[in-house]
C-alpha cells in the first residue's frame, strides 16, 4: 500500500494514550508544523478505550466522563489540530540521532527522522512472576487489566467466584464491575497495612457493595491443577512473612492481581537514557526532557499517576517543550536539583529552573496524618493525610524557586502520626 507519510517530522510521538494525544496538542499549539503519533493498537485512545466507568476530566474538561468519552475528546482535537495518526504500528528503536523504525501492519518496516521525540508509550501491570506466589500454574490467575479488557471490549466474564490480590485502583475498580456483571467477589487481599487504591475507589467500589478488604494479608498458596479451585489467604507480619498458623482457606475459581504498574521503558533503555529507579521512569529536567537532548517523556511511562486529568496537563507541556526545541529556542538553565528526603518515595521532574512556575508530583513511601512537607529550609506546606496511593502536586511561583537558585534541594514530609 502506497505510503502516505513523511520522511521527517518535527514531532513525533510514540504512544496514542492520553498522554501522546495531549502531547501533540501542545506541539501543535506551540507552532510545530508536522506532528505524528505512532501507536500499536488499532484504535488509538490507549488504556482509556478499556475504562468504560465515568470519573475521568474533572479537571481537564471540567465534567464527568467516560475512559472512551475523555479519549474521543482527545482523539478529536488531535485530528482537527491535523496531527497524523500511524495505529497498529510498532515503534522498535529509536537512535540517539531521532532516527525511528517502526513496523506497520499497512505500510510494512519504517524509518522516519524526528526533530524531537515524545516518549508516552504508558505502563503495563505487574504479574504473577514479579511476587513470586507459591502454588500451581492453572488458568485463572490474571492481571485485573486482563480482566477489565475482556469484561468491557470482548464481552467475557473471566470466572464466577473472583479474588483480588492488591488494593490498586484497576483491582478495585474490577471488584465493583464484576458485581455488576453477577459475580461473587470474595474479598480484596492486600499485604500492606493501608490500601494502594485512591480513597474514592474504596468507598464506591468497595464499601457500596460491601466487599471487604483484608489488610496485612496475602495469597500464600495458589490451588487447583487446571483451573483455580481456591486460595489459601495468610496474614503478614511487619516483614511481609505469612504466618500459615493463622491462614484461611478461600475457595474461588479466579485469581485477578493488582499489585503494581510498571512504566513502559523498553525504548527509553535502549536509547541509554538516565533512568530514575524510584519511578522507574526517565530523569527529566524542568522541561520534560530526558538526559538525550530532543527526546521528552510524559504520562505513566515517566512515572505512574493516579488520574488521567494530570496525565494530560503534563503531557501537554511535554509537547510544548518538545517543539520548542525542535524549533531551536534556548533552553531554561536547570540549576536547582531536587532529591527525595524522609518519607518521599519518588519526585519528577528531578531539577527545576527559576524562570518559569514549575508543577512537581511527588509520593510519600508511609501514609501520615498531620504533617509538613518542606523544600530545603525556605518552603513548608501542611496536610491533614498523605498516602502513597495519591499524587502530591505541587505548584511552585517563580518568587519561591529563585531563593532556590544554584542548590540541591531535599523535599521531607514529617509527622509523628502514622495514617
Ligand atoms: C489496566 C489499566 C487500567 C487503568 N484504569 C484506570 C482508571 O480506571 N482510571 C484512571 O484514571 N486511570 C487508569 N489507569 C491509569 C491510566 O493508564 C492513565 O490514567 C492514562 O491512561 C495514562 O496515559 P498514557 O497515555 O500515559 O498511557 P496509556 O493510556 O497506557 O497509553 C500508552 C499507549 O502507548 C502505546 N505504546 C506503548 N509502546 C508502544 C510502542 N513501542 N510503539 C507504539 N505504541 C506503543 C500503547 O499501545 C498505548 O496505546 C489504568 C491503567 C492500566 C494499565
């Protein structure tokens, strides 16, 4: 088939989520000329296509939709904004020069040059074999992912009597979907003494249908030889050690697992890229620019948020950024570093410049009431809670960042009260 695309681009973007879409807006809006996202799928729309349940663009379009509606939005600016779209199309490698090849299912291997690149290529779900639970290898045991895709696209249950091991919000969510579809949920298992879901998730998809969750406890043992016939559920001690002497027996015929994401950087490894072990994620500067000049990273494959309005807000910068440099302008001198302290599990982006407001997301590793976050020893913000299932973010005026300047920055959240 005759291919209709171009041998340059100014931006291109790997990865059709949220995040690639919202990208190619803020190319688009900061002048760059020819824009192109390249996305696996068939349908572009990302991870949204599958979240059939309404609670997303609060923040970005001011009112409640559906995973599909927020990404139709998107999908329909981006093709008013003529950005071109390559779906069911696989982005290999990219070389340090911006170089991309690229499998297509219509136009065959591909190789295109970029100005500048946007990384949004997502994250996928820990398995199984990252936790290592003891037990048989029979059908049953999926991600609770797995499990949405085929309830919400293909129309099938993936068993009757369901468990869910991790209190993530997918895990949540599928709790409450599979209710309605006339499953029974025997319980939500999760090994850490507070839940990983956001608390919203918690009460209308848990309490409203009065599924409980079980704290300090995990699968110890997974039964049945061909299909899951049941579990044995142990609690954990501080260790995360299961004591078999005050475990349970649950029968159930399926196992949905929600204990993680991990962000899509098979790309960003390859390209050597400085990467940041907290996030599992790229090192960006102030910009969203990754260590390779040209290249930017924004969404979950930079690091993993809770809600999608925020994936958005970011990944339009990164666009914007990105074709600001392929259009040749200075980049802003980032001479404020900032590292993790006490109780932060992770901060992007990692330097800041004073030039500009700046927006940073953090996590806290414990949940803490009554406490203070501070940033070196001239800012402080309380909190009645933080957890580490929610995003902190935090919005930091030009005024603040100057007396900043030339430092390296901890960022601390103290308390003395434990969530
Ligand atoms: C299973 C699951 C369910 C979720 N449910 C919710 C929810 O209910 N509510 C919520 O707010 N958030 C949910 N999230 C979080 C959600 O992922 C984010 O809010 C948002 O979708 C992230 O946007 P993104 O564009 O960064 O990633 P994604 O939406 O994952 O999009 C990434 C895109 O990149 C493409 N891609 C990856 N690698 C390549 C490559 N090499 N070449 C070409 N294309 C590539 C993928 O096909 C995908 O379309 C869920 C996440 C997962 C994994």
């Amino acid at each position: 088939m005759n291919n209709p695309l171009k041998k340059k681009y100014t931006v291109v973007i790997v990865g059709g989520g949220p995040a690639g879409l919202s990208a190619a807006l803020g190319a688009r809006a900061a002048g760059a000329e020819r824009i192109l996202i390249i996305d696996r799928e068939i349908e572009v729309g990302g991870i949204l296509n599958q979240c059939i349940h309404s609670g997303f663009g609060l923040h970005h379009f001011k009112e409640e939709l559906t995973g599909p509606e927020y990404a139709e939005r998107c999908i329909n600016s981006a093709r008013s904004a003529d950005v071109e779209i390559l779906s069911d199309s696989y982005v290999l490698d990219i070389s340090p020069e911006l170089q991309l090849e690229i499998i297509s299912s219509r136009y065959g291997y591909l190789n295109l040059k970029a100005q500048a690149v946007v990384l949004a290529m997502g994250c996928r779900e820990r398995t199984r074999g990252a936790i290592r639970t003891p037990g048989f290898r029979p059908a049953g045991v999926m991600t609770a992912g797995l499990a949405q895709k085929m309830v919400n696209m293909k129309g099938l249950l993936p068993g009757r009597r369901i468990a869910i091991l991790g209190s993530g919000d997918i895990g949540l969510i599928m709790a409450r979907r599979l209710i309605l579809e006339g499953c029974e949920v025997t319980g939500v298992y999760e090994v850490q003494p507070y839940s990983n879901g956001l608390t919203r998730n918690l009460v209308q998809c848990l309490d409203d249908f009065a599924i409980p969750l079980h704290l300090s406890t995990t699968v110890a043992f997974i039964h049945g030889r061909d299909r899951v016939e049941g579990l044995t559920i142990a609690p954990v001690n501080e260790q995360y050690i299961p004591d078999p002497k005050r475990s349970w027996e649950v029968a159930c015929d399926t196992l949905l697992l929600s204990i993680g994401l991990i962000p899509e950087n098979e790309l960003s490894t390859k390209l050597r890229l400085r990467m940041d072990p907290a996030t599992g994620g790229p090192q960006v500067t102030s910009t969203l620019e990754t260590s390779l000049p040209g290249v930017f990273a924004c969404g979950n494959v930079l690091h993993v948020h809770d809600i999608v309005d925020f994936v958005s807000e970011e990944a339009s910068r990164a666009g914007r950024f990105a074709a600001e440099v392929a259009a040749g302008r200075r980049r802003p001198s980032d001479n404020i570093a900032l590292q993790a302290g006490a109780n932060i599990a992770s901060c992007v982006p990692q330097s800041l410049s004073p030039d500009r407001k700046q927006t940073i997301y953090l996590r806290v590793k414990q949940p803490v009431k009554n406490c203070i976050l501070t940033i070196g020893d001239r800012y402080e913000k309380k909190f009645r809670v933080l957890t580490p299932s929610e995003m902190i973010r935090l919005t930091l005026a030009p005024e603040v960042l100057d007396r900043y300047f030339g430092e390296n920055l901890k960022i601390d959240v103290r308390s003395q009260e434990v969530a």
